[in-house]
C-alpha cells in the first residue's frame, strides 16, 4: 500500500465521532500521516488536543488564518514564537493573505502575515500560506522577510499565477495541491504544477473543503487524498506510487518535528 501525508487538513471542523471515522478511513486507505490546522490561536490547543488523541497519524499547526485576524487581532510575533516552540506544534498557519472575500483589512493581514513568518524564521518550525487574489503582496512580503535568504514554508492549496510558485521555489519553498488540481477547470494550476519539481511539492485535502473529482459535493477527508495524487502523477508522468514517495518525503524534510507520521 502507498503511504501519503495529507499535509493541510482541518479536523477540528468534524464532531468527534465523524473525525474519528475519518481518520481511521485514511489511515485504511495509505494516508499515515495528517496536519490539522487551527485557524485562530484561541484554536490552538484544542487542535493540539485533537493531534494527540489521534496520534501517531496526526499533528498540529497553530495561525491565524487572514479571515480571522480582525476578529482575533493581529497575533503578537512573540506569542507565535512561543508556539512555534513547542514540539506539538509542526507548523505555524495559517497565515497569509485573501483579498477575494477581505474579511479582515488588509494591512492586518499583512502585518499577521510578517509576524508569523519572522516567527517561523526565528524558530525554525514552517509557515504555511494562504493566498487568493494576492500574488504581487504575497512576492512581495515574502521576498522581504527572506532578507536574501531562504524561507521555511508552503504555499497551501495552490491556486495561484505561475510567478507566485516560481518566486517562492526560489526562495526555497514548498507547493502544495488539494482538491482543485482535479478540477476540469483547473489547467492553469495542472500547468503549473506539472512544472513544479517533484522535490518541492506536497498533497493535501483541505478537508472538510474542495472535495476531489469524483468526491465532489461530498465533505472532503483526508482520505480522499488519493485523488490528488493520483491526478498529480498524471500531471508527471509517474506513478501513484512514485507521487507517494515524494511528497511524504518533502513532507517530512519540511515538517521535521511531523517526519514521524509518514512512518505511523
């Protein structure tokens, strides 16, 4: 059986008996390995609580999403720090920048965004970003913080220009694909990722959302990875399993306190 990391989901968002469920269906299914992501830092430690109730399959990541930086305030860069310490806490995000629904101004997005990867350079646990009708700011911060050196981090569900994945390969970066890469409407983002080289990219759900042809309409899990990935080889011209291999060892190459699960 192949062994996968879905390495962006959110658990939280399951009652207790439904996440259960799901995560044994995805252990089944090849899925190892799971993140789960809080949203907002009043959040975290639940999701922590979730990672370990699940583990050896699961682990956390603590942000807050650009959505909720109005209504939680822009996060203190020493209180991420101090997350990004803990060794329950694999990823910091997730953070970034959503000028398609701006449900939080702008320039608090930007500033929580700053802060989280300073954090994470501080710290060295990875950011992972959200970025939707963002690119030139999204560049443009992230060539800032690297201040000419490289960055520890993903971009998460990948659904941007191709300038945006090449300038963050350069700055030593990860991409990441969900659901959407499965999307018929999705050939700029196929394009882009059949470019991306294999040693960069990732595979996530983003469950409970973007469920993956043939799931679509149907609340996604972290099973349903398989999909993707099997998209993705296509897109390469590998196989399902050589996919699987990759992507669980970027995974553990860049989530270094999470390189457990893949071996779950």
């Amino acid at each position: 059986m192949i062994r996968l990391v879905d390495s962006h989901c959110h658990l939280d968002m399951l009652e207790p008996e439904a996440r259960a469920e799901a995560v044994s269906r995805a252990v089944r299914s090849g899925v190892r390995g799971m993140l789960t992501i809080a949203t907002r830092l009043s959040a975290a430690e639940d999701v922590i609580a979730i990672a370990a109730e699940h583990s050896p399959h699961v682990m956390a990541a603590v942000g807050v999403h650009p959505h909720r930086v109005s209504e939680n305030g822009i996060p203190e860069e020493a209180e991420l720090v101090a997350w990004g310490s803990r060794p329950d806490v694999a990823g910091l995000g997730e953070t970034g920048l959503d000028y398609f629904y701006d449900n939080s101004p702008r320039d608090q997005q930007q500033e929580s965004f700053r802060r989280h990867i300073r954090a994470s350079n501080e710290t060295g646990t990875p950011f992972i970003v959200h970025t939707r009708n963002a690119d030139a700011d999204t560049i443009t911060i992230l060539k800032e913080e690297a201040s000419g050196e490289g960055l520890k981090g993903v971009l998460h569900c990948f659904s941007s220009g191709r300038d945006v994945a090449e300038q963050a390969l350069e700055l030593g970066m990860y991409v990441s694909l969900a659901g959407i890469l499965t999307f018929k409407n999705a050939k700029d983002v196929q394009d882009i990722a059949a470019d991306v080289p294999l040693d960069r990219l990732l595979v996530e759900t983003d469950s409970p959302f973007l469920a993956p042809i043939p799931m679509r309409g149907k609340p996604n899990e972290p099973g349903y990875i398989v999909h993707t990935a099997r998209k993705l080889a296509e897109l390469k011209g590998v196989s399902e399993e050589e996919i699987a291999e990759a992507t669980t060892a970027n995974f553990a190459r860049l989530f270094t306190k999470a390189a457990g699960l893949a071996d779950a």
